[in-house]
C-alpha cells in the first residue's frame, strides 16, 4: 500500500508541474504565437486518426473527412505573409501577476486534494488487479439511481422521440459500459448495429459487451457476432482475441495460444492491446507446460503481417 500512496504522489506532483509550468514560465518577446500551438495541436489531430485508423475506429471515408477537416484548420491558423505575428496572441491583456498567482496555488493545492478525495470516494484502494484474459469473475452491480442514471434515462427519453439518432446509441451505449451496466448497453449497442451495420468497429463493440454481460463468458451468440466480424475485417483484434478466449473456455487451450499467437502477429508494432495479449498467451502456455516461443504465427496470420508491411 506504501508503494500504491508513493506511485499516487508522485503521479499528483507531475499533473500539478504539467499545469502550472505554461503558468509560471515567462512567454519570450519573440516566442511562438498561438497559432503555431494551434496547428502543433491540429498535426497530433492527423496522427490520432492515422491510429484510429489502424484499430479500426475510423473507416477510410471517415478518416479522410477527418484529414480534410484538419488540413482546412491547419490553413486557418497558419499567419499570412508579411504578419507573422499571431493576432490571437495579443487578443486581450495578459493576466495580472498577482492573479497568476493566485491561480498557481488554487491549482497547486485543489488538483492532488481533489484526484485524492474523488479516489477516496470511488475508488477502491485494496482491490488487486485482474489480467485481462482472466475477468472471469462477476462485477457488483452499481448503485442504482444518481446523477448518472438520471442523465441516461433523459438520453434514453430523447432516443425514443428520436430512434434513428445513430450517435446517440452510440453515446448511450458507451455509457452503460462505463458504468458497467452491460445488458442495457447491449441493448444499446444492438439499436445502433441495427442503424448502421457497416459502421467499423461497433460489431466487435457489440460483441465484447455482451462478453461482459455474461461475467467475461464467450457465448456461442457472441461468438457468432465475432465470426462476423472478421468476415468483414479479418484483423479486428477484438474480435481475435475474444474468439481466442472462447476456445480456452471450451478446454481448447492450444487453439487460444495458436489465435492470440497470430494475433500479435498480425499487430501493428506498439499496439496498446499487445501486452494483455502476450499475458494471456504466458498463462495458457504455462498450463499446457510448453515453452510459448515454439508456438509459431500460422501461415495466414504470417502473410498477413507481410501484406501489412507491404
């Protein structure tokens, strides 16, 4: 627990410096003007939708509306010839000193105390962590009631006056599994599959929480949905993984560690899932007291990776 309360002060006091810093340091006379953070900011933009690309969040056409979009903002902020100097910069005057600091301490003080006492209040501290692969056992339900539950049940009234709003099954749906209410957000998630099937990534979002709503069991429904999924994107690394789980449910350990093999496999380098993965494949390899490196990619998931890398 000493190490837990460590790891959470240290993590307060680099929020802390992360915010304060742009306040206490002095803006050079010949510094950049906003419109050169705008577009810093607009160009991290373009590389996160080449990553949701990758995972399959965004299809092609999506995408290349988003890179329009971004491209169009970037022109915007980019200062004409002969004024280089951001007019965005000079709007308005600069904060007082002394109100600076008043700023610095309100956040210096009110962020780690706040981070503390909501983690206090929702968190709890002593619950060890659970592998990803291995979230076999039921969550408690939540509270019933709240603030949270009010504003869904005002989305849900909206929805019905409005059934086809696609976004806003999808918002409510997303909602759910926040909150770990996973039958409604199933229930969600099928009203906006049924709005638009072809959308990249909400068959696979469909089929994991109904993962979830059985207590982390692939059903044989789930399994179905997921099978369909990678009809349409064979790489879909949900739908690879859960497929994997259900065989290691069935008994069928060696065909999980061979599909999460070829999962990796197929995996753009660094992707965030990896690790989960590999842990999974380390625990099945240990029941079935094999060494996981003799376990190799199959010949599709091999030509896949070299497709890819093409």
């Amino acid at each position: 627990m000493t190490v837990f309360w460590s790891a959470i002060a240290a993590l307060a006091l680099f929020s802390v410096a992360a915010v304060i810093y742009p306040l206490v340091r002095r803006r050079a006379a010949d510094g950049p003007g906003r419109g050169d953070f705008d577009i810093a900011v607009y160009r991290d933009q373009l590389k996160e939708v080449e990553r949701d690309l990758e995972r399959n969040l965004l299809g092609d056409i999506e995408a290349e509306a988003a890179r329009t979009e971004i491209k169009r903002r970037i022109l915007a902020a980019a200062p004409t010839d002969g004024d280089p100097t951001d007019a965005a910069q000079t709007d308005g005057p600069a904060p007082a000193a002394g109100g600076r600091s008043v700023l610095i301490a309100v956040i210096a003080v009110l962020v780690p105390l706040g981070a503390v006492a909501l983690y206090l209040y929702l968190g709890i501290p002593g619950l060890p962590g659970v592998p990803f692969a291995e979230r076999a056992a039921p969550r408690p339900a939540p509270v019933a009631g709240g603030p949270d539950r009010e504003l869904l049940a005002s989305l849900e009234a909206k929805l019905k006056k409005n059934p086809d709003n696609m976004e806003g099954w999808m918002l409510l749906a997303r909602s759910y599994s926040s909150m770990e209410l996973y039958g409604e957000s199933v229930r969600a998630f099928g009203r906006a599959l049924g709005l638009d099937p072809d959308r990249p990534g909400l068959r696979s979002s469909y089929g994991e929480a109904m993962v979830m709503a059985a207590g982390s069991v692939v059903t044989p429904q789930a399994q179905g949905v997921f099978a369909k999924v990678l009809e349409g994107e064979p790489k879909d690394f949900r739908a690879r993984y859960y497929l994997g789980l259900a065989k290691a449910q069935r008994d069928d350990t060696a065909g999980a560690v061979q599909d999460w093999v070829d999962l990796v496999a197929i995996s753009p380098q660094g992707s965030p899932w990896i690790s989960a993965v590999e842990e999974a494949i380390a625990a099945a390899a240990g029941d079935l007291r094999i060494d996981r490196n003799t376990v190799k990619p199959s010949p599709q998931a091999l030509e896949m990776a070299r497709s890819a890398a093409a």
